[in-house]
C-alpha cells in the first residue's frame, strides 16, 4: 500500500488537525494531527486497521501495483478517441473584423476580413455533411459576429432547409442587440444563450472597449441591450476580464451588475483572468498580498458570481458535487477537446482550427470547408495526449487540468496554462469544506 500521489494537505478547521483533499477522488477528510504522522509520514498501518481501510476507500491511500498517472493518460485517450465523432460543436466566425478595440484581446493584429457568400455556403454545406445528428451547437463568434447578421441568416436559412437541427450561442460585445437581431436571434438562430463582455463601468468601460463609434454612450446602449435580451428570456453570460492586480476594480463593476440584474433568473455572471505576458498569471500564489486575488473575489461576490464558465443553475447532480465544482477541483476527462473530431472553428475565409485562440493565424489551420480537415503539426499538437512537461506529470493538481491549456502553454508559457485555481487552491479546499459541512 502506498499514498496517491493527487492529495493536497493543510491545517484544518481546528487546531491540531490536518486537512486533505485528493484532487484524484475529489474525497475530503479531516484527521488528527497524530494519526496524520502515523498513517502518512511513518507507513503505521497495521496499528490503524479501520482508519486504513476508510482512507483506501477515499483513495488517500492506494495499491503499490496501482499507476494514477497511467490512468489519467488513459483517460485522455479514451475522451479523445469518444470524441472522433461527427462534429457536435461548431465555432463560426463571420467575420474577423470588430466594432470595439480591447486592449487585451487575442486577435489583435488579425487581418479583419469578412466571409463571403461563397464561403457562406461552403461552411453550412459542410456542417451539413458533418454534423452530429442529435446534437449540434454552433457558437457565433468573431470579431464581432453580430456585424455580419445576413451571414448568420444565410448558413442558417441553408441549415434548415436541409433538416439540420441545432442550438446556437453568441459572442459578442452586446453594441448590436437591437430589436431586430434579437427577434432573429430568438425565432430564427435557435439562439439559447448570448454571452458578452463587461469589464468595467461607464467611461471605463468605454475607454477599454474603445468603440469605432462617436455617439451615444456605449455601455449605456450595451446595459440597454441586456435589458432587452432579459424581457425575451435569453440566458445573458457576463464574462468578466479582470486583472489579478486590478481585482476592485472588478468587484465595484460586480456589485455594480448584481444591483441592476441580479434578480433576473436569466442573467449571470463569470470571472475570467485575463491572459497577458505584461500581467501575472492568476495561477501564483500572489503571496504578497493579504488574500489571493480570486479569494477577494470570490468573498466580495461569494454568493453571485464563480470564475470560469460554470453555472450553478445548470448543475444536475449533488450539493456535495456542485461544491465542488463550482470552485473547479473535480478532476476532467482531458485538458482540452480542441484535438477532437467532434469540435472545430471556422474562420471568416473558411479555414478550419482546432481552438478558437488560433483565428486570425492562418498558418495555425488544420484544414478549411473547400477541401476538407488535415492533420498536420497543429492538429497533433492538439490531439497529442502524452505529457511532456515533468513538472506536470508530478503535480498534484494533474487530475484537476490534466496538462493544462495547450493554446496559453505555447502563447503565454506554461504558468499560464495551469489550472486557473491554482495558486488559490487551498483557500478554495478549506472554502469547499466548510459548505459541504454545512448541507
């Protein structure tokens, strides 16, 4: 018998107690002091038969044949071999270009191009030969994917006219949701959820979007439009882009949202970090300050908002589960289905990538609608499930970002790709502890 290798360890809720977590089993326990030292540190199992068998049950402890990390690189294989199916997931691409100008966004510099008619319908032509047929969501993105709504209308018209049936979501800014597009959004674009941007308040805002027009207020139009999309009874996603240096900024523009929105069973928002070689990772532990940026966070906003895209309201299983989720310390099936058949994104020229962080770098297309997907090194790299980092391999968080994000690792260095709760990770253990105590 030996100890897994996935277990986090702190002080617990009382003194002389320890507190694990295995990120592998997502079991918690709660041990005194001594018998942490006995069991743990001097291999004393004999002495502690029961305690021993309850902690091999919780998977704290394990068979010496037993391989944990053979086991998670199996599993990646398996979920990407599940995944070579029929596309289910499309992300379309209208056009490239964009009504606002983000400081931070990660197709700055990308040549703004629009899809034309041509390229329109060899992209609904292909979804309609490589679809999932009890399945299918198309994600609008861009750019700006509500500056091209005739396009939108053209791939969908062509879908229905062929019996494709599908589900959309949209990405965007919220600047175009006019009456008009939303009346589309709704009876024509099967659209169930929108998500837009807010990452400050007023002139703030403004500045940072830094829109291409000169009239009116922009974030006054943009609240408007959220508004409006609320009364149809369309899911509205605030993805909030905050800087870990600048986390009061974010919690001011939080409570602003709560006052104004947060009754609405339709509307909720989300914490993102914003990646950046000129901002710390989120993943540091930011010993410097008093509490971690996402603890501050999360403790201005404990009871409104999570990080990462996860809604509470759309969890299906236990308490004791959604707990846990909610501050993503349950374990995942692979670090990301970019390498999988059954997603893809479709630029505005028709080019095919397996992550939407790469539009606008064409020489990252793994193919395109004319002729069809390919592998090449781009695809590999996505679809390859073998680590290469040691340093992952020996992780404790492994189970939790099963290597982490392939596009942040290559574009913002490894730190960047690590789970995002990282450098929080036991204030997130002992915050999830105390609320399952509670159910």
């Amino acid at each position: 018998m030996k100890q897994s290798q996935f277990i986090i360890e702190q002080e617990g809720s009382t003194s002389g107690t320890v507190l694990l977590y295995s990120t592998f089993s997502t079991s918690m326990v709660e041990l005194e002091n001594t018998l942490y030292v006995d069991i743990f540190e001097n291999h004393n199992y004999i002495n502690y038969p029961d305690e021993v068998a309850a902690l091999y049950e919780m998977g704290f402890l394990i068979d010496d044949d037993y391989d944990e990390k053979r086991f998670l690189e199996d599993l990646r294989i398996k979920t990407l071999s599940a995944n070579n199916s029929s596309p289910s997931y499309y992300i379309i691409c209208p056009t490239t270009g964009c009504n606002a100008r983000c400081y931070y966004c990660f197709e700055k510099g990308a040549i703004q191009k629009r899809m034309n008619k041509k390229t329109a319908e060899a992209v609904a032509k292909y979804i309609v030969a490589n679809h999932d047929e009890d399945n299918l969501v198309i994600q609008w993105f861009g750019g700006e994917p509500l500056l091209e709504p005739n396009t939108i209308s053209y791939i969908v018209d062509f879908l229905h006219e062929n019996g494709v049936s599908f589900d959309s979501k949209i990405i965007t800014n919220g600047y175009l949701l006019t009456d008009e597009v939303v009346d589309l959004a709704v009876k024509k674009w099967n659209v169930r959820i929108i998500q837009i941007t807010i990452d400050a308040l007023n002139e703030e805002y403004n500045n940072i979007k830094n829109y291409v027009y000169s009239k009116g207020n922009p974030f006054e139009i943009v609240m408007g439009n959220i508004e409006r999309c609320l009364k149809r009874e369309i899911n509205i996603r605030i993805r909030m882009n905050f800087n870990p240096l600048e986390y009061e900024k974010t919690v001011e523009t939080v409570e602003y949202l709560k006052e104004r929105f947060g009754k609405n069973p339709y509307f909720f928002v989300y914490l993102a970090p914003i990646d950046s070689t000129d901002i710390p990772s989120i993943t540091q532990e930011f010993k410097q300050n008093k509490k971690h940026p996402l603890i501050e966070l999360l403790d201005a906003e404990k009871d409104f908002c999570s990080f990462g895209n996860y809604d509470s309201r759309m969890e299906k299983e236990s308490s004791h589960d959604a707990i846990l989720k909610k501050y993503y310390l349950t374990p995942i099936p692979t670090s990301c289905y970019g390498g999988c058949e059954s997603s893809l994104t479709i630029d505005s020229m028709g080019n095919i990538f397996n992550c939407h962080r790469l539009l606008g770098h064409e020489e990252y297309a793994s193919g395109n609608v004319f002729s069809g997907r390919i592998v090449n090194d781009i695809s590999s790299y996505y679809a390859n499930p073998y680590l290469k980092e040691e340093e992952c391999s020996m992780c404790h968080l492994l189970p939790l970002c099963q290597g982490g994000c392939k596009y942040r690792a290559f574009k913002y260095g490894k730190e960047h790709a690590c789970t995002t709760v990282k450098g929080a990770i036991k204030d997130l253990i002992k915050r999830a502890f105390e609320e399952i105590n509670e159910l």
